[in-house]
C-alpha cells in the first residue's frame, strides 16, 4: 500500500510539473507577443551593431587596427558621411518633401478628374473610393506621414544608441545569452549566433548596395523624364528597397500619382523608369550582388514579409528579411544538421 501511494504520489508531482511548464511557456508566449514592438527594436539595435562590426572589419584586417579603435573610426566615418550626406543634400531634399506632400494630393484630385472622363475609369475611381475612401486617404497622407515620422524618429534613435553599446561590448550580451543555454549546447549555440552574424552581415551590406543603386538610378530617371521632386522620389525608392516586392512597388505610388499630375506622357515615363529600376535591381544587382552575399530563396523572403506584416504590422514588415535570414540559418543548423543529421560535405562546407 505503501508503494502504491508512493507511486501515487509521484505520479501526481510529474503530472503538476507538466502543468507548471505548459503554464510558464504560456506565460513566455504571451510576454514575447506583448513585447514584440520592443523586442523588435532590439533586433535593429543588432543589425546597427552588425553594419558598424562589418564597416570596422578591412580596418582589423587590412590595417591592423584594435576591434574597438575601429569601430570608433567607423562610427566617426558614418557620423561624417550622414552629415555631408544632410550639408549638401538635405536642405534641398526637405524641400521637396514638403513640395510632394503638396503636390500628392493635388495629383490625385487631377488623376481623379482625369478618371472620371471615361467610363472604365469612373468604375475604377468608384471600387476605389468604397474600399477606402482612396481621395480622403491621400489629402491625409501628409499629416499621417509627419506623425509616423516622428514616432520613428524616436524609436530609431534608441535603436541607434544600443547598437552602440552591444557593438562596442558584444561578449557582454553574448556571454549572458549563452547562459540561458544548457553547458553542453553552449558551444554550438556560439557556432550558429556566430553564423547568423555572418549572414545577417553579408545580407545587410548586399541590401545598402541595393538601396543606394536603385535610389541614384530611380531618381535621375525621374528627373530625366521631367517628374517634379526627383530627390525625393529617388530617396523614397531607395528605401523601399530594403523590404523586398513590397516595398519597391509601395515607393512607386507617390511618384506615379505625382507624374499623372503633369500629364500622361509623364506617367508614361515615370513608369518605364520605375519597371526598368526594378528590372536593374531584379536582373543585374540581385545576381552580382545579393546572392552572392546571402542565401535566402526569394519565395521564403516574400512570405515572410507577409507573415511578419500580418502578425506585427509594419514594424514587423521593415524587418521581416533580416529576421527570415536569422530563421533559415537557425533552421538549417539546429533542425537540419543537428537534428536531422543532415550536414554538408567538406566540399559543400560555406
């Protein structure tokens, strides 16, 4: 009887273990889904510490420089660059900026009139407008745009501020991750962190590559084509580079409203520059230079943008193919390899 109760005994204490487990991954779920914004925030901080470790990195090797003395260079070398970039651009493209938030919405109330001189266009004028009130949306934008603005003006700075610190003092935060990590896994826990810096580095420089080419492309090609506020434009362009598919065709739309405010041979024009930019980046800039620094299919980036977009809204949008790059480095070391006995050969070996 004795046994038996004992038994008993036990048996109840594993089955309330369980329960406390199942509860606290729970409780974890769920203060991970509330600190998503937050715990996305920290993941930039990451990619500055990366960009800033990758612009130190032909300094530690090439010249011999001390890790921490070149980082300082590069952090110097950014602030330079930004503030030249601010003295000899930034005046000019603030004012085209605030002449396309005029000019946006009074585009569309000429493309709007434009519409409704045809029948086709009336309909499609009238599906827009019950969708979504597509007139009042853009007369809006240009309030909505300077509040978002500001909101990402703070957030960035955060970012920018703690990449600081974890670029400068990485075996910090490194040796306190590891720690969460069983002793007997820590080692291969370094190899893939070690790994997804790797890839997120070669990943982030292919991507700045992108944005600056597609930026200086688009918005000479909009000037040629005689399209007001080309700086802008081209800055927009260039940004919407680092969200893949959607984010080059959402930076086309102001530019495309703006060139049917002057005229339709504009917009015609607009429009070759645009498809043949994305052409430039899908045919020439993608295969020379993307994928020879990551290895990320372009079906996983568009679905993860979409995941990350409908799970976490736009801030999960903005870093969904750096976080699909970290994911599929994971996956394939710890599932592939490590659980699947799937490894490379020596010859396969990266």
């Amino acid at each position: 009887m004795a046994k038996d109760a004992s038994q008993d005994d036990g048996g109840i204490r594993g089955f309330t273990a369980n329960i406390l487990r199942v509860a606290a991954f729970g409780a974890l779920a769920v203060l991970v889904w509330r600190l998503a914004d937050v715990l996305l925030m920290a993941f930039g901080a990451v990619l500055s510490a990366v960009l800033l470790h990758a612009l130190a990195d032909p300094l530690v090797r090439h010249a011999r420089m001390p890790r921490p003395w070149a980082l300082l260079t590069a952090v110097i070398s950014l602030t330079v660059l930004s503030a030249a970039t601010i003295w000899l651009f930034g005046r000019e493209t603030a004012v085209q900026l605030a002449a396309l938030s005029e000019l946006i919405p009074n585009a569309w109330r000429a493309l709007q009139a434009g519409l409704q001189n045809s029948p086709l266009g009336a309909y499609v004028l009238d599906d827009l407008k019950r969708l979504q009130h597509a007139g009042g949306l853009v007369v809006q934008l240009g309030p909505r745009l300077i509040q978002s603005s500001a909101s990402a003006g703070a957030a960035t700075v955060i970012v920018l501020f703690a990449g600081l610190y974890l670029a400068f003092h990485p075996g910090t935060y490194l040796g306190g991750l590891l720690k969460l990590v069983p002793i007997r896994g820590r080692e291969r826990a370094r190899e893939v962190l070690s790994a997804c810096g790797t890839a997120l580095n070669r990943w982030l420089i292919g991507q700045l590559v992108s944005m600056v080419l597609v930026g200086v492309t688009t918005g000479v090609g909009l000037w040629v084509a005689g399209v007001p506020s080309p700086l802008a434009l081209g800055v927009f362009a260039g940004l919407g580079q680092f969200v893949p598919v959607v984010g080059p065709m959402v930076s086309m739309i102001p530019g495309l409203v703006v060139a049917a405010g002057v005229g339709w041979e504009t917009l015609a024009w607009a429009t070759v520059v645009y498809v043949a930019a994305m052409q430039f980046e899908a045919n020439v800039i993608t295969p020379l230079v993307l994928r020879q620094m990551v290895e990320l299919p372009m079906a996983v980036t568009l679905f993860a943008v979409l995941a990350m977009g409908v799970l976490l809204g736009p801030l999960g949008v903005l870093f969904a193919t750096p976080l699909a790059v970290v994911a599929y480095v994971v996956v394939r070391m710890i599932y592939v390899e490590d659980v699947l006995g799937d490894r490379p050969a020596l010859d396969d070996a990266p």
